[in-house]
C-alpha cells in the first residue's frame, strides 16, 4: 500500500500527517504528487470531497522549502486563488500546519472583514497568500503586495469561480504572476471557461483525472420524498433535522435559510445559519460551531454547496430543489466525501414534480419520487429513528442559552409568543415558503 512517505516528502511533513492519522493518499493525491512535487504543471480533475486541498498542499509546502528562498515583505512566493471565504479559511487550516512545521508561513485575503490585518501580515512578510479575487485584486490596486514572486500558482475550485463569474478577475491576477512560475488548476469540470484558464495559463499540464466529476458518487444514496404540501414538507424538514448526527438543509434564499434556522432552534433543534446576509465574524462564528459539533444543524444557501469541508455529514437536505443540476451535485457533496457514505433528501411538491424528473436525469441519478406523510417509516429510517412525528415543542433552558449564542436565534419572548400561537390553534409558518471552504480537511480518510 502506497504513503506518503513513498512520494519523498520531507520528514516534518510526514510525521505531521501520521499525527493527524494521515498516512494513504487518496487517488487524486498517489496521481498527481509525482507530478506536482517535480514542478510539472498540472490539471487535477476531480468531485469535491476527493482530496485535492492536500494534494496541491503537499507540493506548495515542500517546494517552497526546498527552494531556500525567504519570504519578503509585500511578496508572496506562492498565490492560491479559491471562490469564497469559507474555502480560504479551510485550505489555510490544511496548509498552515504544514508550512508552520517547514518554517514558511501563510495568510489568508478576503472581503467582508478589515483589511488591515491582512494589510500588516503582507508587509511583514508571508510565503504563501490564501485569497478569493476579489479582495486580493483590491489589496492589488493599493500596491500592497505584487505578485512578481510567486513561484507557484494554485487555482483550486476553478468551474466554481467561473460559475461565480471571477474568471475575468481570475486572469487579471494570473497576468500578473511570472510566466515561469508552476501552475496548478483543480476542479470538478471544465465548463464555463476553465478549459481557457488551462489553455492560456498551464504549460504542457499533466492531467490526472480520478473519478467521473459529472456523476455522484457510489456511496452516496438519494432520496426524493413526495409531499402533498407546505405543511406537510414543514413538519417532514423539522422532522430530517431532527437526527443525531450532522445534517445540513438547503434552502433557495437567505431569507429561508435565516428563517428555517430560527423555527428549528425554537423548536429544539439547535440549528445555524450560513448566507450572503451574514458578516464573516458570523459566519465563521455558525460554520464553528456546525464543525465542532456543539450544533449538528446547518441551514444554508448555496453559498455553502462548495464552501464547507467538515466531517460526517449524514444527511443532506434540499428543503428547495436547486435551480440546475450542477448545484444539486455540490450540495450533495457535503455528504459521501472520502469514502463516507451518506444520504441525500429532495423535498418535492406536486408542482416541482417535472422540474425534479429534468434535474435527476442530468445529474445521473437514479431516485424514485417516494409519496410520504408526516412520522412515514421512510424518513424516520432517514432520521435514525422508530417513533412517530411529535409536533416539536420549545426548547429546554440549556437548549435556548446555545440557542441564543448562535445568530439568528429566537428570544425567549419569541418563544413566548409561538407558544401563545399554539394555545391559539395558529400554526407556524412552513419551511420553505416563498421558494420556487485543518488538516482537519483530512483525517482518517474522511473530510479531505
């Protein structure tokens, strides 16, 4: 069985992985390390989930130590691009570590916070700059740093960032860093102008493709539930989130995921949020809280669909069935990753029948739409429980304290007045309603 200590790694590196348990690669990393650590370009194509943070991780570390060049103020010696902040943050926890152990060190660059740390971390001097386009494009502009340096180019979830319409920025940036330098391109598709990103930026790249990136993968299980309506699909999502283990829900809108969040933590299911609404401090506040598992609730927008990386994740909810095919793929990808399996749940209304039957067929699923009701023994099997739908009451006193620590939470004179309502014989509104990113990355072949 291949290791890493096979690939010649550093010592430090090697035993920096064996104390996360890290000690076989994954497919994308035994193909692609030869390759990236003799400075080849490469194009890693693969799902999400496959491990490619560490296999562009790996070779940044140990080439720049390699190197014996030291890190100078304002210019970074390797760049990695990636589409959202969330992902910064995780591939910086994979990578840290590791350069931390080499004597190089990292930074991250994003928008939605100060820029002055950012700021004072490029002016004294870092090897590696962990950024999304946007705000490095910014720092840019204000001559604070230039990329006349880099020796090494990552763009990590390239089909994401088209998606996310960067790729202008993207090649801005790229123009920017030395034509010599190594590049190396990871994404699950080609589209969107990706192909011209490798065209344009990679020279005579070395491709290794480990799985099909279009179709889900085998351990992951679908499951279309058939409601008959709005408060049928209510009580079906309160009783999905309902289960033991980690889970996050989908929703169309930031609205629906703030709202959804709120009805689960009054009803005690402590749940948070994750949206373009929040600001970072938020938002990494409600991812913490999701990883560590003090809450096993997430409730997001697509923001989420490629921006998270945490272990087991049993059950992925799409409250609103996604626009497009593509998004239903990323979504789903928070569960089933490394070799885990898990489950996925589609809550379809009669009207959304015929958009479903478009969207499985372009996904390559194969997931017969299942007529359920409130307590059916198909969702409490999904659930991981036998006893029948209970309409979900307040929550307890240590409950509505995590409740409150969480954004969006409902006060207790919310709580109050819901109970009010029940007294009242009024309902609360349906989930749903209105709708139409350490090497904690990788432990024990789970979460790369």
């Amino acid at each position: 069985m291949t290791t890493f200590a096979d690939f010649g790694l550093p010592a430090p590196i090697v035993r920096t992985l064996a104390d996360q348990s890290i000690t076989t690669p994954f497919p994308i990393q035994s193909a692609s390390l030869p390759d990236s650590l003799a400075g080849t370009d490469v194009l890693g194509r693969g799902r999400t989930g496959s491990g490619k943070t560490l296999a562009f991780s790996l070779p940044v570390v140990t080439r720049l130590a390699a190197s014996g060049r030291r890190a100078r103020a304002k210019a970074p010696r390797a760049l990695v691009l990636c589409p959202t902040r969330e992902l910064a943050n995780q591939i910086d926890a994979t990578m840290k570590p590791l350069a931390q152990i080499m004597g190089l060190r990292t930074t991250t660059v994003f928008g939605g916070v100060a820029q002055s740390r950012q700021v004072a971390a490029l002016d004294a001097g870092v090897d590696v700059v962990i950024a999304c386009p946007g705000r490095l494009e910014d720092l840019l502009g204000q001559r604070h740093l230039t990329l006349d340096h880099v020796e090494i180019t990552v763009l990590d979830e390239a089909d994401h960032m088209a998606d996310l319409g960067f790729l202008p920025g993207v090649k801005r940036i790229m123009d920017r860093t030395p034509r010599t330098g190594q590049r190396l391109l990871f994404s699950a598709t080609l589209d969107n102008g990706v192909d011209v990103l490798v065209q344009r930026y990679l020279k005579k790249p070395v491709t290794h493709s480990v799985d099909e990136a279009a179709a889900p993968p085998p351990q992951m299980t679908h499951h279309i539930l058939a409601v008959a309506d709005v408060e049928a699909k209510r009580r079906i999502v309160h009783e999905l989130a309902g289960g033991t283990g980690r889970r996050v829900l989908f929703t169309r809108t930031k609205h629906q995921a703030k709202k959804l969040a709120k009805q689960l933590t009054g009803a005690g299911v402590p749940a948070v949020d994750l949206h373009g609404n929040l600001g970072q401090g938020a938002r990494e506040r409600n991812l913490a809280a999701f990883s560590s598992g003090d809450v096993k609730v997430l409730v997001a927008t697509d923001i989420a669909a490629r921006g998270i990386h945490v272990d087991d994740v049993e059950l992925v909810v799409h409250v609103d069935p996604p626009a497009e095919h593509k998004a239903y793929l990323h979504r789903s990808g928070r569960t089933a990753r490394a070799g885990s399996g898990g489950d996925v749940v589609t809550v379809m209304l009669p009207e959304q029948r015929g958009d479903m039957r478009d969207l499985t067929r372009k996904a390559r699923i194969s997931a017969t739409p299942q007529p359920v009701a409130p307590g059916d023994a198909t969702v409490m099997a999904l659930v991981g429980k036998v006893a029948a739908y209970v309409e979900p009451t307040p929550a307890t006193p240590p409950q509505r304290k995590l409740a409150s620590a969480a954004p969006g939470a409902p006060s207790s004179g919310s709580a109050q007045r819901r109970r009010r309502r029940r007294r009242g014989g009024s309902g609360q509104g349906s989930a749903g309603r209105g709708g139409n990113a350490r090497p904690a990355e990788q432990r024990t072949a789970r979460g790369r």
